[in-house]
C-alpha cells in the first residue's frame, strides 16, 4: 500500500502594518505571486517578511535574532509611521489547493515595537486554528498574557520560537520554518570557501554541500530531471552529475556533446552563469515542501529561456504543490498568457509608501484585461518610471 504524502501548506493571505515600504497592505496569496514594481518599491522588502518568520522559529533565530539581522526596530518600521509606530504582521496558512483565502487552517499575527533598551518587545502575539469542517475559530494564543505583565521580560520571546510554549500550535512553526529562500550568486558556487560554516545559504554557498548530503537515489532522480529540463536552454547538455575530486570535495559536473566522440566534461568553474542559476533554481524547487521565495530569477537568462519559467514552475507545482513567491522586473517572463490577474502584484511607490494590489483589483486594468492584454504586460506599463526619457541626457 503507498504511503499517502502529507498535505501541503502556503501562505493565504498576507497583512502588514509599518513594515520597511508598506505603512499598510492586504494581499490574498496564490499558489504563485509575481511581484513586480519599479526599483527601491519594496519587492526584496515584501519576501523579506516570509524570510522574518522563517528566521523567527529556525536554529539561532527568535525574535530577537531577527529583527536584529535587519538593523533593528528602527531599520525595519516604514518611515511613514507617525501616530502608530508598532510594527504588525499577520499571515494566514491554508492548504495549497484550497481557492478561497477565508478557508484557512492557522492565523498568525505579531506585533512589536521596541523598549528603552532598544529591544523588540511584542506588543501582541496571537494564533488562530480554524476548523476546516466547521469553520469554527478556535484562539490558541493571545498575548499579552497575565504572566507577561507580571513578567515584562518575557515579550522579547515569542511563544512560536520556544518549544515548550508552542505544542498547540508547532505546526505553524514547521511551517514557517520550511520556507526556503534564494538568489544564486554562481561566483559563491564556484568558490565555496567563502561560506564555510553557513548551511542552506541563500546565496548558494553551500549549493554543492546541499547535492552532496541528499541520499544517491534522490539526488540522481533530481539531477535527471534537471538535466531534462536544462536541455530547452541548453540543448548540448547530456548529463549532470555529482563528482568528487582526489580530496572528497563535492563538484558539479555536466557533459557537454561536442567534437569529441564522448563529449566533454564541465565542472561548476567552467559553467555559465545561467546554467549555474538554472541549476539552483531547479534545485531549490525540488527540494522540500514549503513556500520559495525567488528575487529574480531572469537574471543571466537569455530572454526565450526567461518566457519559459512560469511554466517551469507550474510543472514543478503540478508535483509538488509547493507554493513559489517570485520577484521579478523581467517582461519576458511575464508575457506567459498562463500568468492570471490575480497571481501578479504590483508595487507603486508613492511619496512616503509603497501601495501593493493585485492587477486583477486595479480599475485600470480591467479594462485592459477585457481587451486580452496579458496581466503582466498590464503590470510592467504601471512600473515604468517617469521621465525616463531623460536618462540618455546623462553627461549633457
């Protein structure tokens, strides 16, 4: 009898409160989002809030950790917050194929600030668990608590990052820390050593490390589909493997149909930088079940491999169900008709903040989308800077 695989989870819905960019926003989540806006609109900004909670319950995180990886309660509040300076964050967990954001499993909300000591001190910390069946909300956690005002020290901990406060809720904790986050640097792959000691870099430091600690069978089941998908923009490729040196140093290695009757070997020192961040990206959909968080993905991609990528990524999710948070300025990416209005949402800075809809909420775009204009071609014409007409005159 198969194993029956356990469900997977994603984001639902997102609210922010004088978070970095956003003095206020309210997104419902699909399966995928594209994030697009213009440069400094807060795209890193917004999938820093999925990497925050993650680091909230991961190995050496809590609350303190990471409010200080990002400067401090004063680098994270928008600067626009004036009469309400708490900094507020709720999010929603459903199960990936559930299609109405009010079904949802878990509510998660924080909201702190910071002390004389400049501390992050919680404010209010609260979980939710929904019945599916009933629809009955159940609240499993309200903080402040009495022991809290008795105790003033104890609001620089959430009760999600401490094991022997979050039984009733530790699968909100798994999930969050099963968020996986990346952006290939292919110059940290080649030269390893300078992320000696850090385990799941996001900037793929311990990428090979990564390959090498999966068991043989799986890695060799992922490497072949990698390399099937790798031969639409790499046509030559015919095989990827893990190879190690006269020392046990992990190496990537891909052969290449050329001249030779047996083709030509290529370790990761010798790759594009494409083929590397193609490989990563590959890698990383592969591995694990949570949410991914990608910060450009187009980047050293020719532009008709870039147009294939949405639907890489709803091949991978057909298998998976993972749920893939992209951040992207790429129009070629964005041109798959596949994308629908309401997985692409865009950021417009205004004067103190950025405003985030989804183009399928935006009057304008209706209109637009009645004509059978693409959403994110509708999303890139919002994006494009003003007066940037001017930019050939640089140097006049």
């Amino acid at each position: 009898m198969a194993k029956e695989r356990p469900p997977t989870y994603r984001f639902s819905w997102l609210r922010l409160g004088n978070w970095k960019n956003f003095l206020r926003a309210e997104l419902p989540l699909g399966q995928r989002v594209f994030l697009v806006g213009p440069n400094a609109s807060g795209k890193s900004n917004l999938l820093d809030v999925f990497r925050f909670l993650r680091d909230l319950v991961s190995e050496g995180g809590g609350l303190q950790a990471a409010v200080n990886r990002r400067g401090g309660v004063k680098a994270i509040r928008c600067l626009a917050a004036r009469q309400y300076p708490d900094i507020e964050m709720a999010v929603r967990i459903a199960e990936a194929e559930a299609d109405d954001p009010s079904e949802f499993l878990w509510h998660y909300e924080l909201v702190f600030n910071q002390d004389s000591r400049r501390r992050a001190v919680i404010k209010r910390e609260k979980v939710v668990r929904r019945n599916p069946t009933t629809g009955k909300e159940e609240i499993l956690l309200e903080r402040p608590t009495h022991e809290d005002t008795a105790d003033p020290e104890r609001l620089t901990q959430t009760h999600l990052e401490q094991i022997t406060m979050n039984q009733a809720f530790r699968e909100v904790a798994l999930f969050f820390a099963s968020v996986r986050y990346l952006h290939i640097v292919p110059q940290l792959i080649r030269e390893p050593d300078r992320s000696v000691g850090r385990k799941h870099d996001p900037y793929g430091g311990d990428f090979l490390e990564q390959i090498a600690r999966t068991s043989e069978k799986t890695r060799n089941a992922w490497l072949r589909r990698i390399r099937e998908a790798l031969t639409v923009a790499v046509p030559q490729l015919q095989e990827i493997e893990l190879w190690r040196d006269e020392r046990g140093t992990p190496h990537l290695r891909a052969k290449y149909e050329n001249w030779r009757l047996r083709g030509a070997w290529q370790t990761e020192e010798q790759l594009s930088d494409g083929t590397l961040r193609l490989l990563g990206l590959l890698w990383s959909l592969l591995e694990g079940r949570g949410p991914v968080l990608l910060e450009e993905p187009e980047l050293s991609l020719h532009p008709e491999v870039i147009r294939y990528l949405p639907q890489m990524f709803a091949r991978v999710q057909s298998r998976t169900g993972r749920q893939i948070l992209t951040s992207t300025h790429s129009a070629e990416l964005l041109q798959d008709e596949g994308i629908a209005p309401e997985e692409v949402v865009l950021l417009q800075p205004g004067r103190e903040a950025t405003e985030v809809r989804r183009v399928a909420d935006i009057q304008e775009a209706k209109h637009l989308l009645k004509g059978g204009i693409p959403a994110g071609e509708i999303a890139v014409s919002f994006t494009k800077p003003e007066r940037i007409e001017q930019l050939p005159r640089f140097g006049e």
